[in-house]
DNA sequence: CCTCCACAGGAAGCGCAGGAGT
DNA sequence: ACTCCTGCGCTTCCTGTGGAGG
C-alpha cells in the first residue's frame, strides 16, 4: 500500500492540468480576437451610460463561443462603472422563471430565496437596475434550453420600456444554427438585434490551439507532434470541436500517467478516443432523471434481445443499423419499471422522454417508413447497448436503493 | 376506395410543494 | 395558522397522420 507522499510525489507528466479542463479560459483566444474586438464594441455603450445591443451569438460546440463572451465580460467588469453582468447557463436556468430568479439573487441577497411570482421579481429588478441607474447584461448561455423563451424575451424587453433609469441588454448563446427559426418573430428580432457567428476552428487552427495548451499544460516536448496533430485531426473530423480536442489531450496525458510515460504519442491519443467518447456517453447517463435512464435502458435491453421487427428491417437495413419501435420500448420500460420498483409513466410522457433523450444524443430517431404499420418512429441507441444496459443497472443497484423505497411506500399508499 | 392501426404531439387540467399575503 | 398563488411534473383526452389490409 502506497502512503500519500509517494502518489503525489510520483513523477506526472503534467504540469499544470488546469489548463486543459474546459471550464479554463486562457487570457488569449487564438482566432477569435476579431469576434472578441466586434462583441467588446457592442457592449461598450454601457459604459458611457447608454443601453448595450442585445447580441446573439452563435456556433457549434467548441467553437470558442462560450470563452469569447466570458472573456469580455471578464475585461468588462474591470471596468468600475454603474454596469454589471450575469452569466447563466440555461440548461440549469431553463425557463422565465429560473431566469429572472438567477438574477435577483446574483444581485438582492436579501431575494435569495425561493418561492416569488414573477412579476414580483421583475418589479425587484426593475427597481434594483432604476436605483442604481445600472446597466446590466445578461448572458445566457445555451439559450435554446429555455422552454418559454417567447415569454422570457417579451419580458426582458419589455422591461427597457419601464425603464426610466438604467437598461437590460441580453447576450443569448446557442449552438442550434436553426435555433431561432423556431423563434417568435418579436422576441427573434429582439434578440437577434446583432449576429455574430462563430465557424468550427479549421484542423490547422485546431493544431495551433492544441500546440499551444499543450506547452502549457505538459512540460516541453512531452507530446509528440504528430500526436497533436492526430487529436487536431480526430476532432475536426467530427465538428471542429476544441473542447473535445482538448478532452483528448487531456484524456492521452492521463492514460501516459498511468503507464508512467513522461511522454504522449499517437498511440495514447488513440486510445483516449474511445476513452472520451464513452465518457462523454456516461457522464450525461449519470446525471439523466431516474425515468429517462429507465427508457433508454429498456432501448439498450430490447436492442441487445432483438427487435421482433428484426426480420422487418433485415431486408431494407443499411448495415448494423437495428431500430426498435416506440411500442415496444414502450412495453420493455413497463417491464423495467415493475423489475426496478418505480411508477411507471404514462406513454405519452414517454415520448417527451424520448425527444429529450434525442436531444441529448443518446438516441437517434426515424420517421418509419413503408414496410411499418401508420405512423411510427424507429429508435436507435446511440452507444454500446451493453455498455448503457451496465452502466443503468449500475446507477439503480448503487445508492438507489432508498428511492425505491419511497416510490413503493407511495405505492402502497395509493392503494388505501 | 375506406377503415383501422399504432402511433405523434397539442390542450387542458390535476395534485403537490412551498412562499406570499392576511 | 390560514388561504391564495405559482411553477412543475404528470395524466387524460383528443385530434392528426400515413401506411396496411380488406
């Protein structure tokens, strides 16, 4: 058994780890100082006490979005001037609601609670922006996560016109380029009061970016240059994603520590591949609800036992593609429920499961076509099944135990 | 052709938790 | 302490939709 001293003391080939996790934001952006200089001149008005533009920003994954908005905000705040910003993520902050409570409480220590109407907290922002006469900017990040964001706009819009002092100026990000199709016509011309979009990063500036963590992240000459050009070159191929590009080296950096190497080369990054993209797969498995683990583990089940349309597809299949319908999975996830002690839902939430699961990638769904009855949609899982079905029956054996209890003493209760 | 099947997804509404107003 | 009120997750009911089968 090892004591403490000796793992910390043991050699790493890192130097500073830090730099390579994707919350870390590097003083310079490579490739992105025309966006940077473009975003700081549309918000700069505010700091001649004059109303930002609402900006929207938008760009696939690991697109540097995220970081440049960041990055201003960060030199913007040094600024000391009646103007402030709140960045949020909507995928925590999902609706009007989370929105304008996320901000009364960066802001009013004393709202800091739960349990406010709306309108009672819009009063509270309004008259916390017009007493400082302030001028504030939202960001909000991944924007299309928000359920009502109609509403959401319409009331941060509205809120200039009430306005007599100060301003309220959003930043919307999102990386759905056909995001604000969907949009209401007034809250897309709101919003979309100025574009700007950000380009998947080239491999050749995925290079240079990876060149450049890399020096600072590992000691000189510890990664191989066809390794880096290797990740550069695995991650444009998917969409360009520096994110990801980064997760692989730091992925390859922790594979070469535990074979003790000082030193990455195309092999580790090889294998950090299949490493990250199980990861990725597991870590949103993990976070999931209970109910939608359920539904995409009866998926993985059910593709793992076949299909009884198996024949069906067999004639029209392209390649290993195996499609399950809706039905069945719906009578799979019954199944699971009764195996797992949870209330089952009804089959019409069951499909908003499914969208959501969709939406995350961890299924994929087809319209079904002639050779099926009416109007189905064919589902796919995403990963392994295997892999998925152990991870699940992990996640439910593992700490959940209590939940099911509960359920069932609801259970019996119902029964009374 | 029509009818039925097996779903998709919108609309309404219900029960609950937790805070506001009194 | 009590009645509202609000948001949320969910169920129930309903109206499409497009191919299969007669």
């Amino acid at each position: 058994m090892p004591t403490f001293s000796q793992i910390l003391s043991k050699p790493s080939i890192f130097k500073d780890r830090n730099v390579l996790s994707p919350h870390y934001v590097p003083d310079i952006l490579p490739f992105r100082e025309e966006q940077i200089e473009k975003i700081m001149n549309w918000v700069a008005p505010a700091l001649k006490n004059e109303r930002a533009r609402n900006i929207f920003v938008y760009g696939k994954t690991g697109t540097g979005k995220t970081a440049s908005v960041r990055h201003v905000m960060k030199k913007f705040e040094e600024e000391k001037q009646p103007a402030c910003t709140c960045y949020m993520n909507c995928r925590i902050y999902n609706s009007r609601y989370r929105v304008l409570q996320k901000i009364t409480k960066d802001f009013i220590p004393e709202m800091d609670k739960a349990g406010f109407g709306v309108a009672t907290l819009y009063e509270k922002i309004l008259a916390w922006i017009s007493g400082g006469s302030r001028r504030l900017i939202i960001v909000l990040d991944e924007v299309d996560m928000v359920g009502d964001l109609d509403e959401l706009m319409y009331t941060l819009t509205r809120a200039n016109d009430d306005l007599k002092h100060g301003s309220l100026s959003i930043i919307g990000i999102s990386n759905k380029l056909d995001f604000k199709n969907v949009l209401d016509p007034r809250s897309r011309s709101s919003l979309c009061e100025t574009e700007m979009v950000f380009a998947p990063y080239t491999p050749s500036q995925l290079q240079a970016i990876l060149l450049q963590r890399s020096q600072m992240g590992f000691g000189q000459d510890a990664v191989d240059e066809s390794a880096i050009n290797l990740a550069a070159a695995i991650a444009a191929q998917e969409t360009g994603d520096a994110r990801y590009a980064l997760r692989l080296l730091l992925k390859a950096g922790e594979i070469a520590d535990e074979h003790s190497l000082m030193h990455i080369s195309d092999k580790e990054v090889e294998d950090a591949r299949k490493n990250v993209d199980s990861d990725i797969a597991a870590e949103i498995i993990a976070t999931l609800p209970d109910q939608q683990q359920l539904v995409l583990y009866a998926a993985s089940a059910l593709s793992l036992s076949g299909s009884k349309y198996a024949k069906l597809f067999a004639a029209s299949d392209d390649e290993d593609g195996r499609f399950l319908a809706s039905g069945e999975v719906y009578e799979e996830y019954t199944r699971a429920c009764k195996a797992f002690k949870r209330k089952k839902r009804s089959s019409r939430w069951y499909r908003e499961y499914l969208n959501d699961l969709e939406m995350l990638g961890l299924i994929t769904m087809v319209e079904s076509g002639p050779g099926m009855r009416g109007h189905t949609r064919l589902i796919k899982v995403g990963y392994p099944p295997l892999q998925i079905k152990a991870l699940i029956e992990k996640n439910f054996v593992h700490g959940k135990v209590m939940a099911a209890e509960d359920e069932d003493a609801g259970g019996t209760q119902e029964k009374l």
